[in-house]
C-alpha cells in the first residue's frame, strides 16, 4: 500500500524523536497477541514506524513538533491495540530534553 498522508519524508534524526526508544521498547516487550504469529514479538509496519518517529519527534529545544496526529485505517491494521501516548507524551519539555540526549540513539 503506497504512504498517504501529511508526513514529512523520511525519518527524524535521532537525536530529534523518542519514538527510537519506544519502538524499541515495544519491540522488546509487546507480542503479537492473536493469528498465526501470537506471542511472537511485536513487529511494527514501515507506515507505523515513520508513525511513531514523527509522532515523538522533538526539536533542539525539546518541544514536540507535533501536538496531535491523527491515523486512520481499517479494522485490524494493528496499531491502535498498542497505541502508548502516555506516559511518554506526558513528560515535561526539559525531561524531553534529557531523555533526547540521554537515548542518542502529521500532524499538527
């Protein structure tokens, strides 16, 4: 399915998103919990991966670029069971900042 939408091409840099760091959490610590992959671990579509690296993106300040996003797709597209705002969105600008240097690893 080819890529719709608003979002920027690409991917972040990142030391501009904390969506690096949740992916990887997720990727760690979410299975599959139904079909023929249950209780394999989570794999993310390259659509839901570029998602999360811009939904998280931040700038050289810390602020979030993005203050909402919004994804629409059909039944079973998978994300929306594992969808993880908080607490991640909840952190204050400078904790952001500190876990943006720290990881070094559309919105609107």
């Amino acid at each position: 399915m080819p890529l719709t939408g608003n979002m920027p091409p690409g991917v972040p840099h990142p030391t501009r998103s904390l969506g690096y760091g949740i992916i990887r959490w997720c990727q760690r610590y979410i299975l599959q919990p139904d079909g023929e992959n249950a209780g394999m671990p989570w794999k993310f579509s390259s659509e839901q991966l570029r998602f999360v690296l811009w939904l998280y993106a931040i700038d050289e300040n810390g602020r979030w670029l993005y203050r909402s996003a919004a994804l629409r797709r059909a039944k079973g597209w998978g994300l929306a069971r594992h969808l993880f705002l908080p607490p991640w969105r909840s952190l204050s600008s400078s904790g952001l900042a500190a876990s943006a240097t720290s990881t070094k690893t559309a919105f609107r």
